[in-house]
C-alpha cells in the first residue's frame, strides 16, 4: 500500500485514507480532507470520520483547515470552505 500522504499532511499529519481507494478509486487525501461526497452517505466512513476527527483534535487541537465533514447533525457545520478555522467557522 505504500505510504503516500494526505494533500495537507502538515495540518492532519496523516496518511491517504486507503479504505477509500480501495473503494472509491483514488484518493489523495486522507479521511478528514477528502473530498468524495459518497462520504457523506455512508456510515462506516462517518464513524471512521469522528473517530479520527477526535483523535486529531486531541493530538493537534482545533485546527479544521480544508476538512471536509459529512453533513451531520452531530455536527454544528456541515462543510468547510478553505482555509477556515474553527474559530473563524463559516456554516454553509
Ligand atoms: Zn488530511
């Protein structure tokens, strides 16, 4: 599988989500930045998705730049344009 890293490793500091490419083809970012919107149907990827979102902000704190989130109700916002911040959250 090799170890190719997200688009914007120096924020989320992780690898390319390879359950994604197996299943959705390729994919150059990990599961927080990606882009796929099947992401946003689907279950087993949205639990992924908070686990690793937590882990993230446990070990680099509040910083969302480029993430992508599924639009859920668990969730405040729904997607993030770039460069926001979550103190500089813009709902859309
Ligand atoms: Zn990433």
């Amino acid at each position: 599988m090799g170890d190719k890293k997200c688009k914007y490793h120096h924020i989320c500091g992780l690898d390319v989500a390879y359950t994604l490419m197996d299943e959705y083809q390729a994919e150059d970012s990990c599961i927080l930045h990606s882009e796929n919107p099947r992401k946003l149907q689907n279950n087993e990827y949205y639990k992924e998705f908070t686990k690793t979102l937590e882990e993230h902000r446990k070990e680099k704190g509040d910083d969302f730049r480029h993430m992508v989130f599924p639009g859920d109700a668990n969730f405040s916002f729904a997607r993030f344009t770039k460069a926001v911040y979550f103190n500089g959250v813009r709902f859309t």
